[in-house]
C-alpha cells in the first residue's frame, strides 16, 4: 500500500509526527483545507505532468496555477498534465492523494516558488484522505526537490 511506502519515508527522515489522517476527504484543495483546518493556499498541491525527460510532480501553492509560459520558460516544452487513468501508473499515487513521497523510480520533484508564501504546508500523502504537515526545509530535504517559479497566484 502506498501510504505505508509515505509513511517510512516520513518515518525515515524523522518528519513522520506530521503524518494526519482525517475521516473526511481531502481529495481536493478545498476539502484538504477544510479538513486540516487552514487556509487553502497552505495546501501544497502536487501536479503530475509528462515532460520529455519523464513523468514529473510540482509541489505548489494550493490555490496556484501553472503559468504555460514560465513551464515552457524553465523545461523548454509545453505543461502536459498526466491523464487521471495514467497517473498511478506512471506517478505511483491515485489522483486525490498524489504526493511528493514514495513516488515511482525516476519520477522528479520540483518546488515552486508560490509555496514559499506558508510555511509549514500541507502535502497530501498517499491517500484521499490524508496529509502530512511539513516545514518548507523538510520538504525540501525529504523530496531533494529542485525550487522552480513556473506557478502563477
């Protein structure tokens, strides 16, 4: 199960108390937020998009959007979201719970700049019915996410 496979990486980088569970769905930005009691910019959403070198996820403010210009600036090629079919296969989490941990051999993490507006955030973890409470620094080091501005708020 791949919340287990989150929770030793949590668990492994010492960040595992952030862990939370809730009995409601956080399946969207607005649920999550909801459910985790804050604001839904403290959500960090994570998109699953193709790219010629593989499948990659941007961890962005939950309210923010992918600016198709600064994409196309910062990866030379068009934004392509991952179809909802394809995304487990391809990411190694179900759309409602994609995550930037435990993800598929070879898929990169990127950061964006939009979520340095909070600090800690909220990245799902696994399920549609979980999240993790991080600081920006740990998010960083557990993911070794790569800081990108391809995000408009």
């Amino acid at each position: 199960m791949r919340v287990e496979d989150v929770k030793r990486v949590l668990a492994e980088h010492h960040v595992l108390e952030g862990y939370r569970e809730f009995a409601t769905s956080s399946a969207t930005v607005e649920l999550a937020a909801l459910a985790a009691g804050c604001e839904p910019g403290r959500i960090a959403k994570t998109l699953s998009l193709h790219t010629a070198e593989g499948p990659v996820v941007i961890v962005a403010m939950g309210t923010a959007r992918i600016d198709n210009r600064k994409f196309k600036d910062t990866f030379h090629e068009k934004a392509r979201f991952i179809q909802g079919d394809d995304v487990p296969t391809l990411v190694g989490h179900p759309v409602g719970g994609v995550c930037p941990f435990a993800l598929n051999e070879g898929v990169k993490v990127y950061l964006d700049a939009s979520l340095r507006a909070f600090d800690p955030v909220y990245p799902a973890a696994g399920a549609s019915n979980n999240a993790v409470c991080i600081t920006l620094a740990d998010l960083e080091r557990v993911t070794d996410g790569v800081w990108v501005d391809v995000c408009k708020v």
